[in-house]
C-alpha cells in the first residue's frame, strides 16, 4: 500500500482540509481547493421529478451494502478516471474501518446508482457519485443529506463546484471559512453508521 494514502495519514489530510485525487500516470496529488464546495443540508434543491420518485419509492436506498461497487461504479463512470486502483484500496481499507461509507439505490436488486464519502466526527466528505437509472444518484443524496441531519453533523462537503452540483443547491465559500467550520466538525462526537447494511 501506498504509505501516502494510510488511514491515519488520510483521516489527517481530512482534518486538515485536503484530501488525494489520481492525475495523469496516476501520479497522486493532495488538494485544498480554494472556494470550497459545499452542500448546506437545508439548501438541498429536490425538484418536482425528483419528489415525485421519491413518493413513489422508485428506488430502493441502503446503506454500504455495496461499498467496493459503488467505487468502482464511480471510477468506470469516465475515461481518466481520478479514482486509482491505489486510492480504491485505501478507500476500501477507510470503509472497513468505519470511516468511509456508501448509500446505494436500488432498481428491481440491480444497483442504480450511489454515492461515496469519507466521515470524521460531524463532516462528511461527498467523494464521487454514480448513476445508472434516472435521478438514481439524487435520491441517495438525498437519503444521505436526511442522514446527516438526522445524526446532527454539521458539514458535508462537496470539494469542487460543478454545474451538477449548483442545480442541486450547493455554494462555495472562501478557505479560511471552510476550514474554520471544518474544525468545529470533525472535533463533534457523531456517528454515520452505528450498523452496517440496509438502514
């Protein structure tokens, strides 16, 4: 295992605001983005298609039923993928400590779409999402955003903007913030996962 990427070495970069992405060659580089994306749990935009899957129970949602898929379902979704073989495995390594979850729907038993992230104390850290099925990927951030609030953490972050992102309700704010509501966060008694499988 690439010594860069250890749990403790990892949950550190988190704490301190950064955390790992593959470029070119799969050369590992630690990031910091300045504005930094995040998702305010009450500026999370359900549209009216959205609401209507959502009452409907189109989807079924679990919780890191199917860790190691959903990355890999994240990492195929294009080409050049920043998700390395490296970086799955240190993640895969996180989720089996605790410490890096996924929330899956589901079609018919089939995986439709997920998302990934990492948890310390009252942040989470949205690494990547994936979708196979309409809306799919939405719906579990929107289970996962109800989870959050639900255990009273206080930031989720996103890391970058995207167009995706914006539509969805998220905003960027200057580093200094964001590493000022990060500390209070992380250093919060919370718990993502009391018990592994469907919640």
């Amino acid at each position: 295992m690439n010594p860069d990427l250890a749990p403790q070495r990892l949950l550190a970069a988190y704490a301190s605001g950064i955390f790992p992405m593959a470029g070119e060659e799969r050369q590992l580089h630690w990031l910091s983005p300045d504005p930094r994306c995040i998702l305010e749990f009450d500026s999370l935009k359900v549209s009216r298609s959205l609401r209507a899957i959502l009452r409907r129970n189109v989807y079924q949602v679990s919780v890191n039923r199917a860790f190691d898929r959903v990355m890999l379902a994240c990492a195929n979704r294009t080409e050049g993928t920043w998700i390395s073989e490296e970086i799955k495995h240190a993640y895969s390594l996180l989720h089996q400590l605790g410490f890096a979850h996924s929330v899956e729907a589901w079609k018919d038993d089939e995986l439709a779409g997920g998302l990934y992230g990492v948890s310390l104390g009252g942040a989470f850290f949205g690494e990547s999402m994936f979708f196979y099925h309409t809306d799919a990927s939405k719906v579990a951030l929107v289970h996962l955003v109800e989870r959050l609030v639900k255990r009273q953490f206080e930031l989720l972050d996103v890391q970058f903007v995207t167009d995706h992102l914006l539509r969805l309700g998220a905003t960027e704010i200057p580093r200094d913030r964001y590493l000022q509501r990060l500390a209070r966060a992380v250093a919060l008694p919370r718990c993502f996962d009391e018990s592994s499988g469907d919640d």
